[in-house]
C-alpha cells in the first residue's frame, strides 16, 4: 500500500478520506492487519459459556479476519478466551459447545489444559527443544462490560478506557438483567463498504433528511456529540412526550430528557441504549462493497418496547441502508474525490477517519 491517507485535524480544513479509499482492494485488505487485528471486537454475553468446564467455539468475523477463537470457562469459574487452533498442525481443537476437562485435539491427540498450557502429545519423545511456549495455545485479552465480553488480538489501544466513558453514562443499567431476545434481532445485508455504514451512524446530521419518525421523536437542534480516544457518544434528547430515561440523582445527565445513548466503538461497533434495553450492532466487513450488520436486542423494560427512538428500528435501518448504497454507487464516480466535514454536525465521522488514517499509516 503506497498511498497515504491524512485527515486534518481541524475539522473546519478537513477532508474525508478520498474516495480511492472505498474503492482500493489492497486498502481493504490492509485494514485486517492494521485495524481489526490491533482493536477489540465484541464476541458475545458470558451466558456462552454458563457453566464452569464449558466451552464455546466461534469465528471471529467470518468472511474477513475468519478467526477461530474459543471461549472457555473453566473449574474455577473464570473466562478466557484462546486460539481454537492446535499448535501442532493446525486442526480445529473444539467443533462444538460443551462441557470438557481439557482440550484435546482429535487428529493426533494433543492435549492442552484449560487455560490453554500445551500438556501431552503422544509420540513426540525423540523431539529436541519440545515443548517451547508456542505450543501453548495463544491466549487473547478479554474485557467486559456487564455481561458483555470483548477480545483483543493485538490491541494498540486499552480497552478499560472505552469502559470507563461508556459507564459513566450507562453504569446504572443493570445490564445482567438485560435478556437477549432472538427473535428481535436480524442480520442485515448492506451492497456497500463498511466504513461508509459507520460514516453514516456517526452523525445526526441526516436525521431530517432520511428518518422522518425518528426525527419527530428526537430533538435535532439539541442533538450533541462527544469525542473521546477511541470511542464516541451521540447523545438524542427527546421531544415532549417521548419515553425518556428515568436517571439517578448524581447521573452526568440527571435532570434532562435523555431518550437515547449511542456509542461507536472504533472500529465497527455500536451499542444503543434506549429506555426499554440495549439494540447491538456489529458491522462485519465481506468484502470491498458488501457487509453484514448485526442487530442483537437486549430487552430490559418490554413495556417501552415500541415507543421513543428505540421503536422502528428495522425501519431506521432500511432507510440507512438505502443511502448507504446510494453513496457506494455516487463514490464510483470519476468526478468525485473527497467532501468536507460539516463543523457542527460530523465530527463523529472526522473522528472515526482520523483514527482510520492513524492505523492504516502506523508502520508497526
């Protein structure tokens, strides 16, 4: 990758990113390495894993990082999260969730503890300088918030710092009471890069344009976002009559009428509280112009389900995902190379680039 990519700071200056940016395969492919690789990713609640000596096999991002990871907890009730790959040549340890003692690879038996520690292999006696430490399994970083568990690969930034601006907001919710309904939740097919579906989520700015009803629930002109290192809060206040948070006394916000929480964490994760629980969205790159975005809903107060700006969420969504395609489409041009950021309006989105250039122009 020859190019670099340069955000200016001041977003009143600025740029977005070139349109190249969308359009580049070998940028595509370099993001795996110098993004996703060296952020978090969110892989799911503890109620994986309900039971001490029970694991759980996964693929994390499937179709683009296709990672095979392995969620265990193990007899004395901790989490860890370990390469489900063995280190001898490579087979996949655990197919399926379950109850083990240890882990045992089924092509030539292997065996490693449950923290991951190789043990045993048979007919390896004559082996020299056996075992060294990399025939232990890799174990990933593992953070959560309530019931929610993210890992990182190899993190350039500490997660703690992203927990700690979400709690200050969201800290009162009791989110292990929070209860996963499936049927609420859907996978959704976008004919679009995804950066361009976070370009969209960060900003409020088209809210009048594109949401008819979520505009007449939220109040625009009141509409705030806030910057932090590798995160960012829009916050919705609410129109008169719209359900609202019932906030706590000594609560940042206590006193206004807060109808919603929208956190984006860098680089594809969003987590949207509203009053009736938590709607997840995980944006999961297929290739340079299609992605999967995941709608995990969480409902705490079922009695507010419809109501505010947490109600026709499928609704929001086709009408995002119908722009979105529209400016994959218009960034095929050859007369379009980059915009300009709107000052008072994108600077979640001049955010999200700046940290995309920072990554992608890292040389280590």
């Amino acid at each position: 990758m020859g190019s670099k990519f340069f955000i200016d700071p001041d977003i009143t200056k600025a740029e977005t990113m070139p349109a190249s940016f969308y359009r580049d395969q070998e940028v595509f492919e370099k993001l795996k390495e110098k993004v996703f690789l060296k952020s978090w990713q969110w892989i799911g609640s503890d109620e994986l894993v309900p039971l001490p000596n029970h694991v759980h096999p996964f693929v994390l991002l499937d179709h683009f990082l296709t990672e095979p990871m392995l969620l265990i907890r193990n007899a004395s009730d901790q989490l860890s999260c370990l390469t489900n790959v063995c280190t001898h040549r490579g087979n996949i340890i655990a197919n399926q969730p379950g109850k083990v003692t240890k882990l045992l690879c089924a092509y030539h038996g292997r065996r490693f503890s449950q923290n991951g520690t190789f043990e045993f292999m048979p007919e390896f006696q004559q082996a020299q300088d056996f075992p060294r430490a990399c025939d232990d399994l890799h174990k990933f970083e593992l953070k959560s918030l309530g019931p929610h568990l993210f890992v990182g690969m190899r993190p350039k930034f500490d997660f703690d710092s992203v927990l700690k601006v979400m709690e200050s907001r969201i800290g009162f919710l009791p989110l292990d009471q929070f209860k996963f309904e499936s049927v609420l939740s859907k996978d959704y097919l976008i004919n679009a890069h995804w950066a361009l579906y976070c370009d969209n989520y960060l900003e409020g700015f088209h809210i009048p344009f594109v949401h008819q009803d979520l505009n007449n629930t939220l109040d625009y002109g009141s509409y705030t976002t806030e910057i932090y290192d590798y995160c960012n809060l829009q916050i919705g206040y609410a129109q008169d009559g719209v359900e609202v948070f019932d906030l706590p006394v000594g609560h940042p916000d206590y006193g206004k009428k807060v109808a919603a929480y929208f956190y984006w964490i860098f680089p594809n994760m969003m987590f949207n509280f509203y009053p009736w629980g938590l709607s997840i969205n995980i944006v999961k790159p297929i290739s340079i112009n299609k992605t999967k975005v995941s709608f995990l809903t969480y409902v705490w107060d079922e009695s507010k389900l419809d109501k505010g700006a947490g109600a026709l969420l499928d609704k929001v969504e086709r009408e995002d995902e119908f722009v979105v395609e529209g400016v994959q489409n218009g960034i095929r041009s050859s007369f379009y190379q980059a915009g300009r950021f709107s000052p008072t309006r994108e600077k979640g989105v001049h955010h999200f680039q700046s940290l995309l250039a920072t990554f992608l122009n890292d040389l280590n």
